[in-house]
C-alpha cells in the first residue's frame, strides 16, 4: 500500500500532468470540489473547482504549450491532513513562440477524502520570471 507522504506527492505530479496535457475535466481528481486558489502577486483567489478548472482553461487558451516541473517536494501529513512545499519551473509559451518562464515556491494542503487525497489548498510565492 501506498504510503500518505508518497499519495499525496503523487497527487501533487499528478495535477501538473493534467495541466500540461490539458485534460481539465480530470481536475476533480486531484482537487477538492470546495478547492481554493491563491494567485501570485496578490492577483486574488479563486474558490471552487468550476472556478479553478475554469482559470486552466483560460490559461490553456493564452498558453497552449505548458511545461510544468516540479522539485525537493517536502510532504508533512498529520492525520488526515497534509501540507507540502515544492520548487516549481514553470514554461508557458504562446501561439506566436513567445516564452514565459517562473520560478515558484508552492505550498499545497490536501485532506483525506473518501476518494482519496484531493488538494484544498494551493498558494505559490512567485520568486523569478521573464
């Protein structure tokens, strides 16, 4: 069986794959119906999954090509509760080859729910970009 830290770093992959392959109707696989959202640079937050699979559409339409990596990912789970915190790459590139590159530190809480771990959390500090 898999361990708690290891479901819930996979959770974490797995949200990135979903995004770069744009399969946004799978999201509510790894997010929580009541997920929240927290921009970078105080741009605001979103609440709900429609809300959150609505934002990596609209993302999707000014990026097509994404490329998301994920690194020294720490899981901390205590109950049925978990916080992590990863380095993230991110590769945004436009319709015209325009490139948007970040570099983030994000932070994820997730709970255990009768179908698995699912993210209720994600908030990210924004630490370079171009």
């Amino acid at each position: 069986m898999t361990n708690d830290r290891e479901a819930v770093s996979d959770l974490i992959t797995r949200l990135y794959r979903l995004l770069d392959e744009q399969r946004f109707d799978e999201l509510g696989s790894v997010y929580a119906a009541d997920a929240e959202l927290v921009l970078p640079r105080g741009r605001g937050e979103l609440h709900g999954l429609d809300a959150v699979t609505a934002k990596a559409r609209e993302r999707a339409e000014k990026y097509p090509r994404q490329q998301h990596l994920n690194t020294d990912l720490v899981v901390e789970v205590t109950g049925d509760t978990a916080r992590a915190r990863g380095n993230h790459l991110a590769f945004h590139v436009e319709p015209s080859g325009t490139r948007s590159d970040a570099g983030v530190v994000h932070h994820f809480e997730a709970a255990r729910t009768p179908a698995g771990w699912r993210l209720t959390r994600v908030s990210g500090d924004l630490i370079w970009s171009t």
